[in-house]
C-alpha cells in the first residue's frame, strides 16, 4: 500500500512497535537496530502526515530502547521540528 507517496506507513509503524518491544531492556538488540533506527528518522519524509506518524514511532521507538546518545539526540531534533509546526 502507498499512501501519500510513502510505502506501506502502517507497517512501517508496526515495525517500530515491535522493534521497541524487543529493544526495551535489551542492549545487544538495541545496538544492533541503531543504524535501521538512524535511517528511518533521516530518510522519512516529513511533508506528508503519513511520514509523521512514522517519525513519531520512531522516536518513541529511539527513547524506549537503549539507543546511542547521537541517535537520541537526533530524535530530540524531530520532536523540535514536531514542536515548531
């Protein structure tokens, strides 16, 4: 499915989901998802709300787990630009 030029948004985010579940707690899987979470969060894009609620998850996905400080200094970033629209 393609809504609004992004590529299956709903599974992306489901994805997200899971990925926090798996990485809340778990330091080895939280290392291992830092460069797909790095990727989602800078090559999302953000002019459509379908692309929003994809950054969103990733975000919480970023907060949740046991993420690099520069990842979670980027997803500070996001919610920044959250706040400014």
């Amino acid at each position: 499915h393609d809504v609004g030029g992004i590529s299956d948004p709903f599974l992306q985010v489901q994805i997200l989901t899971v990925l926090r579940l798996l990485g809340t707690g778990n330091e080895k899987a939280s290392e291992d998802m830092n460069d797909v979470l790095a990727q989602v969060a800078t090559n999302t894009e953000t002019s459509k709300n379908a692309g929003n609620a994809i950054l969103y998850e990733c975000v919480q996905t970023i907060m949740a787990v046991e993420s690099e400080d520069s990842l979670r200094v980027l997803a500070v970033n996001i919610l920044g630009r959250f706040l400014l629209n």
